[in-house]
C-alpha cells in the first residue's frame, strides 16, 4: 500500500629526530627506558608537526568530505522517482506492488525497501521510492546481480512503457537521524529540499 507524500518546492608520517653527536651506550643502575614509551626527542618532534602541520587526528578528518564526516556512513540511500502516463497509474501500482518486494526480499541483493509513495502535492501521477544499501559495496553487489536477475528484466520490460521519465539521487543519512525502518502508515509526508551555501552544511547540521 503506497503512502502519500506532500512536496514543497524550495526555491605523512611523523618527523624523526636526528643527531649529529654521537652517543654511546652506558647501562645505568637505576633508569630504564621501556620500549614503548616514546622518548623525550620523539616528543618534542610530535608537538612541533602538530604545531607546523596540525594534529594527526585534525588532518585526517581535513581530508573527510562534509558528507562522510556528518554521514552515519553505515548505510547509502537511493531516492528513486517515477513519472507515470497518467492513464498508467492502476498497471504501475499493481506492477511495483508485485515486483518491488522480490527484490527487497531477495537475500542475494544487499537492500531494503524504505517505502513508497504517490505524490499528491507537486508533480502528481509521480512516485517515490527509497531504498537502502548497505554501503556503496551493497549497491554495486545489488546492481551487480539484478542484471543478470530474471524477475528483475522482466520488471523493467514491463515498466519502461508505463514511464515518462524516471530519475535518482544517492544519499547519506545524517549521523543524528536514522532511517525510520519500513512500515505502512497510510499518513501523508513532506519532502522537503534545502539549498544550502557552499560551506555551510556543518552549520547547518549543527543547528537542525
């Protein structure tokens, strides 16, 4: 059962010390160095690099895009429309219905179905899918193996005559709002788009 959805348009390596005085070997009765406590040079070196260059733990997440560091990471999600021939509608509905839980419920593929909608609101006689991947790996086994899938060619035989256009868009869930797990609610959603300025996601994560 498809639920309907409301859509608003929104306009290196460490530094290693090196010495030029020799140094020599003399066992004290009373100090020991255990070896895997850094000495005092190896020190120093550290703070100087972290002064010069930064923390280790700072630039690695410098060279993180803003996606993965806000990103929960563990799962990708593709937002999947269809606009339908709105004579169309009823074959869509009953083909989707039959064909899309196959997929979801085949243990080969590595991905679920999040939900379906109908949009009632914007661009109608238009669907809305979402599924999830278990990382990019997940997608790629998935698509992978849908190709050579028989019930899967046979889906989009039938579906490409219902369609006027179809698109999609890969997405990252934000680490503090997990994906609500697949349930059938019958209530109606918004789908709502931000623009946001160039470097300004973190901002904007923050203050959600």
């Amino acid at each position: 059962m498809f639920s309907r959805i409301h859509r608003v348009p929104l306009s290196r390596f460490p530094l290693r010390s090196l010495s030029t005085t020799p140094s020599f070997a003399c066992p004290s009765p009373t100090l020991s160095l255990k070896e895997d406590e850094p000495s005092v040079p190896s020190r120093a070196n550290e703070i100087i690099e972290a002064v010069l260059y930064g923390s280790k733990k700072t630039r690695e997440e410098e060279n993180q895009t803003h996606s993965k560091v806000l990103a929960r990471g563990k799962y990708v999600h593709e937002l999947q429309t269809h606009h339908v021939k709105p004579d169309k509608v009823d074959e869509y509905v009953k083909l989707v219905s039959k064909y899309m839980p196959k997929i979801a419920n085949d243990p080969a593929n590595h991905v679920h179905l999040c939900g379906s909608w109908s949009v009632e609101i914007g661009q109608q006689d238009s669907f809305v899918h979402i599924w999830e991947y278990k990382g990019y790996p997940g997608h790629k086994r998935t698509m992978e193996h849908l190709v050579q899938d028989k019930d899967y060619n046979e889906f989009m035989r039938h579906l490409s005559p219902l369609l006027i256009s179809r698109q999609n868009n890969m997405m990252l869930e934000f680490s503090f709002w997990m994906t609500s797990p697949p349930k059938v609610t019958n209530n109606i959603y918004e789908l709502r788009k931000y623009v946001l300025k160039p470097g300004r996601l973190l901002e904007w994560e923050m203050n959600w």
